[in-house]
C-alpha cells in the first residue's frame, strides 16, 4: 500500500515539476506575469497565476489514483469554482465580498457533500456534539441538515482558505507550510493505531500525499527569490484542500491547528487588529507576523525557515500525540507564537524609533 502512496506523490512531483518549466517559458509569452510596480518592487515582472498549475496537477494526480465517487466529485467541483473566482480575482481585482461570499458557498458545498465537523474531541471528557441540533428542508424529499456543525465547518473553510492567502506574502511561505501540513496529514492518515478501519482512510492519505508533492515541487520555484508565483488562484486553492482533508474523515482539527499555527494565529490577529483599528477586515496590510520578523531585522530565508521549523517541530508531534498531550502542544504553540509575534514587534519598533 504505501507503494501505491509514494508512486502518487511521485507523479504528482513530477508533473508539478515538469508543468512549471513549461510555464516559465510560456507565461510570458501568454502575458501571465505578476505586476511589481503595484507593490513598489524594482524588479522585472515573473510568472504569475502558478495556482493553476497546482490545481491542474493536483486534479488529474487525484483522477487518477483515488477513487471517484459523488462526495470527492462535489469537493473537486467546489474547488473549481474556487480556482475560477480566485485567478479573476488575481486577472482583475474583484471585492472582497464576493470572494467571501464564494468561500462561503464552497464551504456549503461540503455540507451538502457530507462532509462536515460532527464533533469536537475534548481532552477535559466527552466530545463537543455539533449534530444535535437539525434542521429539515422539504424539496423533492427531505434534507435534513446539523445547524451547528454546518456553521464550523464553513467558518473552518473559510478560516483556512484566508489564512492561507494572507501568508502569501513572502516567496515560498505558502508552498513551504502546504507541503508540511499535507506530509503531516498523510503520516496521520496511515497510523493503524488511531483509525478503527484504515481503508476509509485512503482516500484523504492518497490527496494528502498529492497536495504536499504538488506543494513541494512547486515551492522549488516559488522559494526566495521566486521564479513564479502562485497568486491567490494558489495560496486559496491550497487552504481549500488542507481545510477539507483535515476534516474529510472524522476530522483532524487538533492536527491541522497545530501545523497550521503560524498562518491561522496571524489571521486572527490581523482581523482583530484590523476590527480595532476601525479598518475592514478584508483590506490587506504589510503588519502580517511575517512582515513583522523581516521589519525587525531577520532575512527572508531565516522567517522562512523559521515558520517552517515551528510548523514541521508542531505537526510531528501531532503524529505521535493524542488527548491532554495534544492540548498541551496547542497551549505551547500559542504560548510560543505569541513570544515571537510579541518579540519581533518589539524590535521593529525599536528600529524604527532609532
């Protein structure tokens, strides 16, 4: 079995791999080119748009070696719509209503797909029900919905979609904790030890495998100083399918909170921020955590290698840790982001104050 897992992310690699270097010839060409100017760099335009080629490698890999039922045709089909609003957002510039709303409605998708948070592990005693409460709709027969857990797992999906598009702000960030987060849930997802029947798992450990080769074979050309950039056709598709894997069995939120601790700490913040301010929530800043460590004197490969190390150290031990342990690691992942958020804010002040 675990052959069929490596000769997936292989191909997966391979075409991701083969399909940028088409790109980098091709995309200037076509006119796909990211435009500098508009964010004050002094440099040449480079490919742009390098989301499309994530999705298209993730979607034939996935037609290929998973099989195709109507549950994985509606999250493919989600994720679609999504990839399509998303590069017109990147081709044009649309509100960041619709956006949202788009994101709302993918995550709706799910829903209706059955694929949804049911309940919520607590380490304290029983686990938080989200499907006690129901709600029926009459058409051609009836659809009987969980209110509450149709509420969390869209607020999860959009979380994530943005959280992931906001750390798209330094060269190979995205890419990087993608291809973590994906290795992270496929190690999860094959641990006999924890899954009462493991064949239901090899669904989400066959796209976890896939996502993470795409992610990584992509962030070759995305590391600093990027060759091609991913956009948010990219950095929203890869949140869309971590979001969705983390949930797609039983859920893995624990998990994918721990790995995903850098990017999802640093949105709510920003939101918060933002709320305080008297500013929209949806309008961009450079005040991310990542602008804040390079603004207090790292480089951008020590911030990359540093929200790499705190995402991988996180995410290998949400392999290996189950119930009060799992807590504990969450505590301390907060506890420790919080130290470098507070740190690098500190010196970026002191800096600019001298």
């Amino acid at each position: 079995m675990i052959e069929t897992y490596l000769i997936a992310g292989l191909f997966a690699f391979l075409l991701t791999f083969i399909l940028c270097l088409l790109a980098l010839k091709l995309f200037p060409k076509w006119g796909l080119l990211d435009r500098p100017d508009r964010y004050g760099l002094k440099r040449k335009p480079i490919p742009y748009y390098g989301g499309l080629i994530i999705f298209v490698s993730f979607l034939v890999s996935v037609l290929l070696f998973v099989k195709l039922d109507a549950v994985l045709m509606v999250f493919l089909l989600a994720a679609f719509q999504l990839v399509f609003i998303s590069f017109l957002d990147d081709m044009f510039g649309l509100s960041p209503y619709l956006r949202l709303l788009v994101q709302i409605f993918v995550g709706g998708m799910l829903v209706c797909a059955g694929i949804g948070i049911l309940s919520i592990s607590n380490p304290l005693g029983d686990p938080i029900l989200l499907d006690q409460w129901n709600w029926t709709i009459m058409l051609d027969h009836a659809y009987t919905f969980s209110v509450l857990s149709a509420l969390f797992t869209i607020v999860w999906v959009v979380a994530f979609i943005n959280s992931f598009n906001w750390l798209d702000g330094l060269n190979g960030l995205p890419s990087g904790v993608a291809a973590i987060a994906g290795a992270v849930l496929f190690l999860l997802s094959i641990r006999p030890d924890i899954h009462f029947d493991i064949s239901s798992q090899q669904p989400v450990a066959m796209m976890s495998i896939i996502v993470a080769a795409c992610a990584f074979a992509f962030w070759i050309f995305d590391f600093y100083p990027a060759k091609m950039l991913m956009g948010d056709t990219g950095s929203m598709f890869l949140g869309f399918v971590l979001a969705t894997l983390a949930i797609f069995s039983g859920g893995k939120i624990a998990t994918a909170i721990l790995v995903m601790g850098f990017p999802l700490l640093d949105a709510a913040w920003a939101i918060i921020r933002r709320i305080l301010q008297g500013k929209s929530p949806f309008k961009g800043d450079l005040k991310h955590l990542h602008h804040r460590l390079l603004e207090a004197g790292l480089t951008h490969r020590q911030v990359l290698y540093l929200v790499y190390t705190v995402s991988a150290i996180f995410g290998g031990i949400a392999v290996f840790l189950e119930g009060m342990n799992k807590l504990y690691a969450l505590f301390t992942m907060v506890l420790l982001i919080a130290i470098i958020g507070g740190t690098a804010i500190y010196f970026s002040w002191k800096k600019k104050a001298m």
